[in-house]
C-alpha cells in the first residue's frame, strides 16, 4: 500500500510516499505515531451521548487526519468488541472509509489476550480480591497488564508499515504507551490525553 513519510517533504500523499520509498529514499523516513486519547464511548458511540458529541469527535478526527496526513488511523478496539455491543463499525473506521485511509484494529481479542497472556483490569482485580493481594500489587498487575496490551498494538501498528499513524486510545493509556513507543524509536506525540465535547 503506503510507504513512509520524508523527513523533508511533510506534505507529501501516502500514495506519493509509497512512491519515494521505492526510489530509495527509505533512510530519510520516520517512523511517527501521534496519540489521541480520549474515552470509548466516543469511539463505539454510546447511545448516552448526543449526537453533536458524536460529530464532534468524527469532526476532529477527519481535521487531525487531514491536517498530519495520516496514513493509518488506528484505535484501541477489535471487531469482536463491536460485534458484542451490537456496532459493525467504529466512528474510527467510518472517519477512515469516508477520507480514504486504512483502518486498524489494533486490540486483541480474547483470543489473542490470552496468548499474550494479557489480563483484562477487572480480571486482575477480582483475581486479586480472591488472592488477598493488596491495592499496591493489584495496579501494579493492571500496570504490567497495560504494557503487554500496548505492545501488541505497537507491533500490530508496526506490521501495516504505513507512517504517520494516528491511534486513538483510552485516556488510561495514554502516557505509558507513549513511552513504550518511545522506546521503540517511534517519533511520539500525544494529541491529546483525554479529548471530551
């Protein structure tokens, strides 16, 4: 599909990016992720928002999108969640079909959580209330929990190999995943830690 982003021409279409890469011109590329936190709700809708918070939020994903030319926009969520709360679709997937960019997915599924061995925080914390551990070890375990999960976005984000990528997350990640991707050699930057209407 797309390539990478040229350091010395930001304004460049994912199309036209695609073409500088197979020029050569790989090793000028960067690897950006920009973070949008914010609440599900917004992403699923919830039937308790008004719909002028709904727009809202489509609105300011179509203007970051256009604005960064983003190849990629990603979110925290899997088709599997959608099917269960009754959605085909995220806001995310249609801001994506309706600008013509690629979507991802990038949460696992139980499937996949339990390869990972990624625990969901409500499972830590009954575990937890089950095992008498006390609150201190019961976050840590959400903590290492957390990590995992967002490793596995950051490699599902790694494998489409399109750049820049916009992912938008739970406020709950917003920090720890930016280190993490830092720590990867991923150019971060957070839009946003907790976007509301």
């Amino acid at each position: 599909m797309y390539g990478c982003m040229p350091v010395f021409d930001p304004k460049l279409t994912c199309r036209k990016r695609r073409r500088s890469r197979s020029l050569g011109l790989g090793k000028f590329m960067h690897k950006i992720l920009y973070i949008f936190g914010t609440r599900h709700e917004y992403q699923r809708p919830d039937p308790k928002l008004a719909k002028n918070q709904v727009a809202a939020f489509e609105d300011e994903l179509i203007k970051i999108c256009s604005k960064l030319s983003i190849c990629v926009l990603s979110e925290e969520n899997n088709i599997e969640a959608q099917k269960e709360r009754g959605l085909p679709d995220s806001i995310a997937w249609k801001v994506a079909q309706s600008i013509s960019i690629s979507h991802l997915y990038c949460d696992p599924d139980r499937a996949q959580r339990n390869v990972a061995g990624i625990r969901q925080a409500n499972d830590v914390r009954i575990a937890g209330f089950f095992d008498d551990l006390g609150e201190d070890e019961i976050a840590s375990q959400i903590d290492e929990s957390y990590k995992l999960r967002e490793l596995f976005w950051l490699n599902e984000i790694g494998k489409k190999g399109m750049w820049p990528i916009l992912l938008v997350c739970g406020a709950n990640h917003v920090q720890s995943l930016a280190e993490q991707a830092g720590s990867m050699g991923i150019q971060v930057h957070v839009l946003y830690e907790d976007w509301h209407a």
